[in-house]
C-alpha cells in the first residue's frame, strides 16, 4: 500500500477554522461550545505547530477565544484586554 503525506499550510488550517466558524452558528450554544472543532483542529494541523509554531499557536488561540466568547450573532469583546490590565 502506497503512503500518502498530505502537507497542509496555514492557509489550510485557516480555510478549515473559518468553515468550522460557520459549521457552529448553525448550533446551539452550550457549555464548551466549539471546543471539540478547537481540539480536532488542534490535532490535525499539529504538524504546522512544528514548522510555524507562532502562527500554528496564534490561529488554535484566536479560534479557541472565538468560540468561548460567541454570543449567536454578537461577539463578546474580551472582560479586559491586556492594556486595560496595566492600567490599573
């Protein structure tokens, strides 16, 4: 049997997180909403967390904060950005 290596980009992992983003506006909102599209996105782009880890790291982390602050059609902004923390 012959083995064949798919190599997948960014690109790749972005086009997938963006047709997951709209897969999940269809469903309900629930506890842990979109973490199990986050964790098989995860696993199947690990091998980009290898050759452009910051990126890899950044996409998994945007997607993941996306579908723990979505709210239907509204988006919450974040509590508190990391500028509003230094302020005091």
């Amino acid at each position: 049997m012959k083995r064949v290596i798919i190599s997948s980009t960014i690109a790749d992992m972005e086009k997938d997180i963006k047709k997951s983003k709209n897969k999940l506006k269809k469903k309900p909102l629930v506890e842990n909403f979109g973490q199990d599209e986050v964790r098989r996105i995860s696993d199947k782009y690990f091998d980009l967390q290898i050759e452009n880890y910051q990126q890899y790291s950044s996409l998994i982390r945007e997607f993941s904060d996306w579908c723990a602050n979505y709210e239907g059609d509204n988006i919450r902004s974040s509590v508190h950005s990391s500028e509003d923390i230094h302020k005091g």
